[in-house]
C-alpha cells in the first residue's frame, strides 16, 4: 500500500539533503580534447556492421533467426547505431585502446539500446523487459 500522507510528507522531509559538493576533475578544454580523441578511435568495419546487425535485428529479428517479433513494437532507429557505435568508442577510449572491439560494443549496449526498443503488449504481459529482449540479441547476433 502506498504511505498515508503524514507519512509521505515524512519521507520527503527525510531525503531533503543539502547539494553535494562537485570539484571539477577536468577542463573544459580536456573535454574537449577527448572528444575529438574519441572520435578518432579506430571502428572496424565488420565491428561496425556488428552494430548494424545488433541494432536491424531489433527491427527484424526473424533475419537474425531470432523469435522476437511478436515482442517488439518498433525496433531501434539509425540513430541507435550511431550512438551504439560513439558510445563504443567512448568505452575502448576509457579502457585505453585506439580501436573497438565487440566486447565494448556489448559493455554499452544494453544502456545505448533499452530505451530505444518499443515492446508490445505481449512481451509486458509476459514479464519480458528490454534488457532481456537485448540481451537476446547479444547471445544470437554473431559477434565478429
């Protein structure tokens, strides 16, 4: 059941709390330096077309040899390759590496794609959520 209202009142003085204290770590200028140091950040091609397949098979996922199409509304956009693939370049950049590699694609993908994937009635009835439905296509969609 939900709080009387005394007691939600309660709880919203309770987590009243002053702003933390942020101490910058970076510049500005450092930011954007590793911006354009990202965006440098080798992308193979047969990892970009990893990300093509990961984020088509939302789209149509019986290509794929996945049974999913009754679970998903609408699939993903182009722009969830884009951001699939600049998200994985960010995370091979903070893991030190030049190049990206399937496993930073797969370190991002859930957080890049959850939110981009619509699911139809069916699958909320069926208590499946977007993160299944992904990880789904992380463990069928052959990584190169």
């Amino acid at each position: 059941d939900y709080p009387t209202r005394d007691e939600e009142r309660e709880i919203v003085l309770r987590s009243a709390r002053p702003a933390a204290e942020v101490k910058p770590v970076c510049t500005l200028a450092e930011v954007g330096k590793a911006q354009i140091l990202t965006s440098q950040i080798l992308l193979e091609q047969v990892v970009g077309d990893y990300i093509l397949d990961l984020v088509r098979a939302t789209r149509d996922p019986k290509a794929y040899g996945l049974k999913l199409e009754r679970y998903i509304e609408f699939g993903a956009s182009p722009r969830a390759s884009i951001n699939l693939a600049a998200a994985s370049r960010a995370h091979a950049f903070l893991d030190g590496r030049a190049y990206v590699t399937p496993d930073d694609v797969k370190a991002v993908g859930l957080d890049v794609l959850r939110h981009r994937v619509l699911l139809t009635y069916e699958a909320e009835a069926e208590q499946l959520n977007a993160d299944s439905i992904i990880q789904n296509l992380f463990d069928t969609v052959p990584a190169p």
